[in-house]
C-alpha cells in the first residue's frame, strides 16, 4: 500500500467511527504532513482519493471538510405546460439576466456559468497565449467555412464517447452554441413553423425561437426521464411540427439524462412522423457517470438529427466555440452560418485542439465531474435546510443546475426583485417557458466554488422566500410550506 493510501485508510476510519462529524473541518495538509512524518504532496494525495470516494470535499480557502450526507428532497412535478402552440415571450427578464456582469457585492446564483478557476484550465490559457507569442499567422486568416481540420477531427474522436461515429467532414464549427441551435433551426425551418421543445426549456433555446419567428409547442417533462414520448406523439399526430428540439442529457435546467430506449422510440416517433431533431448536447461531457450517456444522434441512421454542442459549459463561455453535426441538412446549414457570422475565430480553435490533442481536456472534465457531483450534494443540502419545508429539487446526473419548485402561488419574479437589494442574483422559472410559467419555480447554478459566502446568499434566498409567503394570505401559507426550523 502507498503511503498516501494509508494515509487515506486511517482519515477514512476516523470519519467512519466518528471522530470527525459531517461538516467538520479536517487538519490541515501541513498538521497532517507534521504529524505523520510524510511530504505533503502525499497528503494532497490522500485528500484526493478521499474526495473521489465522496468522503471528503474542499472549500476554497478553508480546507478540506467531512462530507454532509446527502438529503434527497422531493422531485419536482412532471410538467404541465399548455399543450398549443404558442409565441414566445419572456425577453425582457432574460435580457435583465444576461446583462448582469460578475461583481464583488453579488451573488449571482442565476447564470449558466461553469467554473473557471481550476488549475486543469492551465494548459488552455498557456495554448492561447503560444500561438500569440510565436506570431502563428494561422490564427489570423480566414479557415474553412466548416472550422479548423484539427479541432474538427479531435471533436470527432471525443465523439466516440456518445457512441456517435462521424468524421471530421461532418461537422461545423460555429460562435458558441447559441448559433449550432440557430444555423440548425434556420436551416430547416421558417417563421410561423411550429417546434415542439421539453418544457421547462432553456430560455436560450426559447428566444431564438422568438428571433426567427417560430412558436413553440411545450411538451410535458419528467425530472428524471425527459419529455412525454406519449404527449409528443399526440402532439405529433395534431400539429405540423416541424423540428422536436431538446436536451436529452443532462438537460438543463431539470438535470435529468433520457434512458437509452427512450431516446431510441423518440427517433423512431420522429422517423414516422418524418420529423428533424436537434439535439442539444452542450452538457452531455459533464455527466457524472462515465462512459457518458449516449446521444440520440448515435442512433440516427438516416441524418435527421442535427447534434448541438459546445465548450462554453465544459471550458469557459468565453472561448466562443460551438459546434453542429447536422447530418444531411449540411449544405443548408453551411450556408446559414456563411450569411450569418462566417467563418468562426480561429485562434480559440487552435489552442482547443491542441488542449484536447495532449490530453488535458480529459483530464479537466475528470477533475469538473467530481467537483459539480459534489456542489450539487452541497447545494442540494442547503436548500433543504434553508428553504421551506415542501419545496421540490431536481436530481441532476450532469451539468451544474439545480431546478427548484416552491408552492403553486408563489411569485419567483417578487423574490427576485427583493433579492436585487441583497447582492443575489437567481434565475426566475418564467423565462424556461415559451408562454410564461413556472413563475413559482427558479434555477441555481452551483459550478462556482461553494464558499461561506455563497452558502449566506442560500440561506437569504430561503429567508426572502419565507418572508414573502408570511406576508402572503393565510390560506396560501397553510397550503404545505412552513419555515424552516
């Protein structure tokens, strides 16, 4: 046995018997080096494996902490969103939530951000800053409509992952995400054609529904399966839907990855019904689970699925590299991104493709499931303790966000206007919906590191709330919450 497992083996028995509580902070790397006469890197070591193990958990600039057990609260409700299409609505909310910069005096629990502090992001930043010191021309020209051959034939080995086999040929490299989504719905459909979308539904999604005047048809969504394939067939059998967009894994903001078979009779319903998908897999990477879950477009025999994805969520939003496999809807595709932005910034792909080509891309996404399992526990364990009792949390198996669902009456937009006072930020659950519901609903990211200030912001979002629902009506506030203990 290694020194550091030893190490590992005595910190885990005395957690085990108690000596050290849930939530307690453990000795620090240089007490333990002291005390057991070994290097400190050997404790890192032993922290490390204790962490992979779930035992253990770091806080930034405090140590490391005995894990809290994790409570699971209930799931929220499958969705009943109105089963007709409808325009989309909700701009203004979602403009106050994008234009919101990071500040010292603000929480922001709202954002779709992930963490972009690790250590593994090293590698990236010097990658960016080589092709800048050595003068390499390349990154200064124009590259192929499609994107850099390189990042291209790295993104397809990745790709091997989710059971998807495609070359390099087959995809195109776009500005973000955002416009993977855009090129793809461009590409196939026209304004006043109808999209059938899992409801809660990412508001990104949802407004560039609104920018090319396309409407919506929300379709109910369990928060652990994904959308209802039987209301999708009715859906199907009664309106003329053109595309059925969605995040089967790790979606966001419920969190919920679709079974396998799921995923298969949903292209079989799209295959009867001669139906495109577009498949947003922009968090698929971030499973906490490995392998990752598979994509809908590994199944695909026949092109229909257009798969979305970036490295915003998995790397930093700041990179602004997107890509889209859109199967047979290429030469349309490329021609929405050609009258769009173009070819897409060069100089990020190159250092991309380097990071993944020499290994580091795993190595962070590795290091990032681990950490976002672990906030997710955490987070989860605050808001049972802060929040009234009878609020619902989703169970996400990827990505960083939390769905949370308070009493039927209650106003998330009032909270968060109450909220903007006390330097927290959160994302309001109206703007998830085409026609404006779950205003009782709210999302939380919990990528960044989950200092103490971050857990204050928590417990002041469950305070607001409680104070809200007693100045409320009676009847509303003995309909099943009550503050916490």
């Amino acid at each position: 046995m290694t020194r550091y497992a030893a190490l590992a083996a005595i910190l885990r028995q005395r957690i085990e018997q108690g000596l050290y509580a849930a939530g307690e902070r453990l000795p620090s790397v240089r007490t333990l080096s002291l005390e057991h006469g070994v290097s400190i890197s050997t404790v890192q070591q032993a922290y490390r494996q204790l962490e992979e193990h779930q035992l253990v958990e770091p806080r930034a600039k405090s140590g490391y902490f005995v894990r809290r057990p994790h409570r699971v609260a209930e799931l929220p409700a499958v969705s009943r969103p109105v089963q007709r299409p409808v325009e989309i609505s909700q701009w203004e909310l979602v403009l106050e939530l994008i234009r919101s910069k990071p500040r010292n005096d603000l929480v922001q629990l709202g954002r779709g951000m992930p963490d972009v502090s690790e250590a593994t992001l090293k590698p990236l930043l010097k990658a960016l800053s080589s092709n800048a010191r050595h003068g390499d021309l390349r990154s200064l020209y124009y590259d192929n409509i499609q994107g850099v051959a390189s990042l291209r034939e790295q993104i397809a080995r990745l790709l091997l992952d989710s059971g998807c086999q495609l070359d390099a040929e087959q995809l195109v490299i776009t500005t973000g995400c955002q416009e993977a989504l855009s090129a793809g719905l461009h590409a196939i459909c026209q304004a006043g054609d109808i999209v059938a979308v899992d409801s809660p539904c990412y508001h990104g999604t949802m407004q560039t529904l609104k920018g090319l005047g396309m409407k919506a048809l929300e379709i109910p969504t369990d928060p652990l399966t994904g959308i209802n394939l039987e209301a999708l067939e009715m859906a199907l059998e009664q309106w003329p839907v053109k595309v059925i967009l969605l995040t089967p894994n790790c979606n966001n903001p419920l969190g919920y990855i679709m079974p396998d078979a799921r995923k298969k009779r949903l292209l079989m319903l799209a295959q009867r019904y001669d139906v495109a998908i577009i498949e947003d897999d922009v968090y698929g990477d971030i499973a906490y689970s490995y392998p990752r879950p598979r994509t809908i477009k590994s199944f695909d025999d026949d092109g229909r699925v257009l798969l979305c994805s970036s490295f915003s969520k998995t790397l930093a939003p700041g990179l602004r590299i997107g890509w889209i496999a859109p199967g047979r809807y290429l030469e349309r595709v490329l021609h929405m991104k050609y009258i769009g932005t173009g070819a897409t910034a060069t100089q990020p792909q190159f250092a991309i493709a380097e990071f993944i080509r020499h290994g580091h891309y795993m190595q962070h996404l590795r290091r990032m499931r681990i950490r976002y399992q672990q906030n997710r526990d955490l987070m989860t364990c605050w808001i049972t303790q802060y929040f009234p009792a009878g609020t619902r949390v989703s169970q996400p198996r990827g990505g960083f966000m939390l769905w949370i669902e308070l009493h039927e009456e209650f106003d998330t937009l009032r909270l968060n206007r109450c909220l903007e006072n006390q330097g927290v930020q959160i994302a309001v659950g109206s703007i998830f919906s085409a026609a404006g519901k779950y205003r009782n609903c709210l999302r939380i990211n919990y990528a960044q590191k989950l200092t103490a200030d971050v857990e204050r912001a928590v417990k002041q979002v469950g305070l607001t709330i409680t104070q809200i629902m007693q100045s409320q009506s009676e009847p509303v506030k003995q309909m099943g919450f009550s503050a916490p203990e």
